[in-house]
C-alpha cells in the first residue's frame, strides 16, 4: 500500500500523477503538496517535468490578472526610467570631451 511504498520511496504512477495534478489542475503550491503527501518539493518538480514531457498531464497555463500586469509593467518602467537617467549622464559625460591634461 501506500505506507509501504512511502518507507521504500517508491511510487506508483498514479500517486505520481495525483500528487502533479493537486498542482497542475488545481493549481495547489507545490510545497504545500509535498509537505501534506511526506515529500520534499523537487520530487514533485521531478515527477511533473517528466509527466509533462510524456503528456501524460499538462502543464497550466498561467493567465497573468491585469493586476499583476500592472504590477510587473510599473516594475519595467522604473528599470526603463533608470537606464534612461544613466544613459543621458554618460551621454552628457562623453560630450564634453577629453578631460584637461590628457593626451
């Protein structure tokens, strides 16, 4: 059974693809599965890439809300605005010129 299988560390298929699925289909933390089923987060990680892999489940597609849209577009903008502030310094640096006393 399943307690016998937990002290080898050997699972089946199927609890493989259940555990996957509480985070695939239900969208379920990983971490939150792996610390309900006794396991750690990257056998889980494992299990899903390989499961993938073989299409036997599919990966979720994540659809980002227009709040985190928000969120991550303020984000690029500041990286943005502060390329931008350094690229005019250098930009004012350079046109000034060789510096006195330098051949």
């Amino acid at each position: 059974g399943w307690a016998l299988s937990k002290v080898w560390g050997v699972f089946s298929g199927e609890f493989k693809e259940e555990a996957v699925r509480q985070v695939t289909e239900l969208g379920r933390p990983v971490s939150q599965v792996a610390r309900e089923l006794a396991l750690r987060p990257e056998q889980i990680r494992d299990w899903k890439q390989k499961l993938v892999a073989r299409g036997a489940v599919t990966a979720p597609v994540r659809v980002e809300t227009a709040e985190e849209e928000v969120r991550r577009l303020r984000r690029e903008l500041a990286v943005l605005r502060q390329e931008h502030e350094f690229l005019g310094k250098a930009a004012a640096f350079f046109a000034r010129g060789p510096a006195r006393g330098t051949p």
